[in-house]
C-alpha cells in the first residue's frame, strides 16, 4: 500500500470511495511481490500495478464492482490454459489479490498509518481476506509498536493478531497468517493479511564526491532513505545532493558511531564508503565492520587501494571474519566508467547482495529469476 498511499489518502480525504487491489500471496514467478498495491480512484483513473500488465484489467473491473457493491473480493490468478494473455499471467506464476472499497467509514485509521509511514515508524496493517461469515471480510486491526486501532471481531483474535505481526513487523515481511474462525492458533477458517510498513532502508553514502551524489540518486530510485555524510563543509551541502534526505557534516566514523549508538543501523542498512582518502575510510570501516547488524559495507577504490586499505585495517585489528563483510572494490563488474553507471553497479551489487543473487546474466541461469533472500 505505501506504493499508492499517497492516491488513496486523496481520495480519503475528499470523503471519496477507491478501489483497492492489493497482492496477497505469490506462487512461482510473480511479476509483483505481496503489498503490491493498484487504486482505482472515484473518476476511474489508476494508481500502482498489482502484475506488471497481466491481469490488471481484470481487477480494474473488480475494483470498479467492490467499490459499487461495498464487498471486498479475493480473486486468484494465474497461467490461462487457453490464451495466457485472457487474464492470466504469461510468466507462470500464480498470485492472489484482496480488493476491497476504501473511505472513511470502512479504513477511518488510514491516517494513523499515513502518519507512522511519513515518520519513518513502524506499522503493520492486519486485514481479514477470508472467513466463514462473509461480515469479518476486510476488517483491519493497525498495529504498532505499542498500539492498535480498529479489530478484526473479536479480542481474542486481535491479540493472536497483533502479537505475530509485530514479529513479521521486525522482519520487514509481509505475509498471510491462518488462524481459526475467532483467532485460534493451530486451526484454520480464517486468513488474515498483514503488510508490513517497516521503516525505509537506510544508505549511509560517506564521501561527498560526484560518485556519491550519482548513487544518491539511484538508491533514493531503489526506496531507501540516504544520507551523505563528510567532514568537508564546502562539498557537504543540500545544494550537491538533491537526491539525499540528508546531508550531514561530521567525520564519517563519529556520525556512524553515534546513529550505532541511537539504534539506526539495522541489517537492512547499506554503508557506502567513496570517499578516497584512508583517513576518512579506514577508520568508518573500523566502526562498519565491527559492528554486526550493517546489511552491506563497500569501499571504492583501485586495486592498489584495496590492499593498502586490508592492510591498515589488518593493522587496526580487524580479523579475516569481519574483513570478509567488506565490498571491496565495491560494486560488480559492469564495465562502468562515469559516476551514473559506477553508480548503478553498485545498486546491482547491493540488490544481490539482498536477495541472494550472483550478478550472472539470466540468460546464463536456470534458477528462478525471483530470489527470497
């Protein structure tokens, strides 16, 4: 839903009824991972993709039909037999998708979750996607940290709810959770989806160089939220970085020392060292790597670089573990030469390094093109 919030939290706002289509679950090659989210606004216009194409006529039409009828509807879609372009998906893979009406009166606490989403808070929103008693369909509970709003029907089934969200919440994962009709674990007759808005993932850029404002650019196209950080007041400024959220004065092991300390860095984190310069990397990738919870480090440099850097990191203490974290020369080898294509392999190198990929072309695999991670 973050995809679409934006649309939909217009129409909510003028009193209007949308039509949201939202995938649920994923069989095979997918074109669209669960959450993937499609409005259709009160003047028939379209926000978000829940296919890439394949089926969205179809559930254009049982978004127009939810939103006249006010029943939410779950519809399941995959390869057609006959013709795969007849509402069907021409990958192969199969997806369900929940469609429900959205207004004030059926999701009064989109704000809640509009606000947590904008203040980089965690939220997760809990809907009933099947039930025996047609009446429980698209009920929601909103879970935070330390809140709820709304219910599914009953307190017992918001607390079976509310307690295994939060754990697919620290997770950052989305899922469809099964539990009895009045939220008995271990049964079944009533499914439940809960998306989950964790915080943006972070990339941390150190170096304020052309490289740096090129990456800023790609990571903000990828969803995260980035900073660039240097110790240079001339070259660290809004003005170099437009891209960035945040630009930030400071030596570059102190800053990240300190977002450490205040609990910032997770392992969705990717740290980005491009600055050049050993007394500026060595000791960032001091902190970076002896630290557990970073989810990518890379350093930029030549060859030569590279293990002059090992070296002075050797002698600072690191050992083969923590060294063996490190990205370096970092990004995969695409044959870059300017900032925006060094920049793209380095977005390359972080998205496998995410899901688990190994850079190779498709072309040249015979695995699954969608990795889990």
């Amino acid at each position: 839903m973050r995809d679409v919030l934006d649309e939909l939290l217009t129409v909510w706002q003028a009193g209007g009824t949308a039509g949201l289509s939202t995938v649920v679950r994923t069989l095979h090659s997918a074109p669209r991972p669960p959450g993937a989210a499609m409005v259709v606004r009160p003047d028939g216009s379209v926000a978000g993709s829940v296919s890439g194409g394949c089926v969205e006529s179809a559930v254009y039409q049982v978004a127009t039909d939810v939103v006249t009828s006010g029943r939410p509807q779950l519809q399941r879609y995959g390869v057609s037999d006959d013709d795969a372009f007849t509402i069907g998906l021409t990958c192969g893979g199969t997806i369900e998708i929940f469609t429900e009406p959205v207004s004030q009166r059926s999701f009064p606490h989109l704000r809640v979750v509009a606000d947590a989403i904008a203040a980089h808070l965690p939220i997760a929103v809990a809907t009933v996607i099947a039930h025996p008693q047609p009446q429980w369909l698209g009920r929601r509970l909103i879970i935070g940290q330390e809140t709820e709003h709304g219910t599914v029907g009953s307190p017992r089934a918001d607390a079976a709810i509310a307690d295994d969200a939060r754990g697919l919440l620290a997770a950052g994962r989305s899922a469809v959770l099964t539990y009895g009709p009045d939220g008995q674990r271990q049964d079944a007759g009533m499914e439940v989806f809960v998306a989950a808005h964790a915080p943006q993932p972070r990339m941390l850029v150190f170096g304020a160089t052309d490289f740096a404002a090129a990456l800023a650019a790609q990571a903000a196209l990828l969803g995260y939220r980035v900073t660039v950080c240097d110790a240079r007041p001339v070259f660290a400024t809004a003005a170099r970085f437009p891209a960035a959220d945040d630009v930030v004065v400071d030596w570059p092991h102190r800053y990240l020392a300190g977002e450490i300390a205040r609990g910032a860095i997770d392992t969705r984190t990717a740290i980005c060292v491009l600055t050049h310069d050993p007394k500026f990397d060595v000791p960032v990738l001091e902190v970076a790597l002896r630290q557990p919870r970073s989810g990518y480090v890379g350093v930029m440099g030549s060859r030569r670089t590279h293990h002059d850097r090992i070296r002075r990191l050797r002698e600072a203490g690191l050992t083969d573990a923590e060294l063996a974290g490190l990205s370096s020369p970092i990004g995969l080898d695409l044959g870059a030469r300017t900032p925006e294509e060094t920049a793209v392999s380095i977005a390359a190198e972080i998205i496998a390094h995410r899901w688990g990929g190994d850079g190779r072309p498709l072309r040249a695999t015979q695995d699954r093109i969608h990795h889990d991670g």
